[in-house]
C-alpha cells in the first residue's frame, strides 16, 4: 500500500490566474444559471448565446481558488457541465501600465 502525501502549492504574489469554463446548462434553468454564475466573485460570464451554451472568464490570484469557483459552478442546479477550456498565468501589475497617447500600452514610466 502507498502512503499518500499532499503537496502544498505555493503562490506566487503579483500572479494572475485568468481561466474560461465552458458551460452547457438546462436551456429551461439557463437564466438561473447565469444568476448563480454573476454571484461568484471570480467569475464574469463573457458569452451568453440564445443556446445552453454559457462561457465564464474566471481571474483569481490563485490556482486553487479557479478549482474552487470551478466547482461552484459544476455544483449549480440546471448545470450539465461545466469544463476548463483555457488557462494562463500573468504576472502583469495592472497599476503599474499606462496607454500613451498613441494608444499603445507600456510599462509605467516609458510613456511617449
């Protein structure tokens, strides 16, 4: 018999998590699914066709926290799946990007 151990991920501070969830729901409950979607704080659904098919952007500062929000919205009632279709980690300081005046975007300081 194997001993089974459990390894702590660390985190890294300054990255950015940013996932899409594809989400096939009830067409009768899908409304109610997007309701229940619009209240987890990680998530913004970024597609909502007249279909069953919803797609949810999640942005989170950690990997377990796109688990987490991942497995609130498989749990929802009138959801039949709800599956991870991308993933990407950035460590891009939002506050610390300017856009110059020609439109480009660059990093704090080297505004032209």
């Amino acid at each position: 018999m194997r001993n089974a151990t459990t390894v702590e991920r660390v985190e890294e501070a300054g990255v950015w998590h940013i996932s899409s969830v594809l989400i096939m729901a009830e067409p009768a409950k899908r409304e109610q699914v997007c309701a229940a979607i619009e209240q987890i704080e990680a998530a913004e659904i970024a597609e909502a066709t007249g279909t069953e098919k919803i797609i949810v952007t999640l942005e989170t500062t950690s990997e377990r926290d796109i688990a987490n929000a991942l497995a609130e919205i498989q749990q929802l009632e009138g959801v039949v799946t709800a599956s991870l279709i991308f993933h990407q980690t950035d460590t891009t300081d939002l506050n610390s990007i300017v856009i110059s005046d020609q439109g480009d975007i660059q990093p704090e300081g080297t505004c032209s």
